[in-house]
C-alpha cells in the first residue's frame, strides 16, 4: 500500500501563488507517474498536470498551462504543484495520485490512478 499525504492549500486572492504538496510513504514510488486533480460539488474529478517518473515528462490541462508547474524530488518522495496567477475558477478540493503502473505515460482519467491523497481545498477569491 501506498500512503499519500497532502500538504498547502488554503484561501487566497485573485492572482496569488499557492503549493501544494503531496509526500508518499509505504512502497517506493520513484518509477511510476503521479498526478494532481481537482474537482467542486457536482462535478466530475479533472486532471490538472502529471509528470513521468523521472520528471521526462509532464502534461498540463489547458486552463492551468503557464499558471501551475508541477514537480517531484524522489529523493524524497514528494510531488508538488505551484501554482501561480491564481483565479477564482482554480477554486476546488485538489487531490494527488499516483499511478501503479509501470509505463512512461500521463494518463487524465481518474480512473488511471491507483492512489489517492486526501484532498486539500484551495480557495481563491476575487
């Protein structure tokens, strides 16, 4: 089993920069992909960024492209995501995940990931 822990979040205003943080523990993550989502009441869990293992690769949605960079140190097992130029649009429960399969892709469904964070609210006023 692998743990995720959460860390950051909070509210801010418009234009602001928030990081999250995401530390894992339990089995050793450094070869599989990982991923950051968010999702408000009502709506569907969405893909925000991913990154490959070795930080080869990354992938961003549309609406966060040049506002959030997303990043891993597996030396210490960690994923963060800094977001920047924040709008009251990015206000939502953010989650990280982990995907449990070996393969150099970034996968935007939820459904591709295996492990979950709890969530940390993020939220940002005009």
């Amino acid at each position: 089993q692998v743990q995720l822990v959460q860390s950051g979040g909070g509210l801010v205003q418009a234009g602001d920069s928030l990081t999250l943080s995401c530390a894992a523990s339990g089995r050793p993550v450094n070869t599989f992909t990982m991923g950051w989502f968010r999702q408000t009441r009502g709506k569907e869990r969405e893909f925000v960024a991913g990154i490959t293992w070795n930080s080869g690769q990354t992938n961003y949605a549309d609406a966060v492209k040049g506002r959030f960079t997303i990043s891993r140190d597996n030396a210490k097992s960690m994923v963060y995501l800094q977001m920047n130029s924040l709008e009251p649009g990015d206000t939502a429960v953010y989650y990280c995940a982990l995907r449990w399969r070996l393969e150099v892709s970034i996968p935007s469904m939820p459904n591709e990931y295996t492990y979950w964070g709890q969530g940390t609210q993020v939220t940002v006023s005009s």
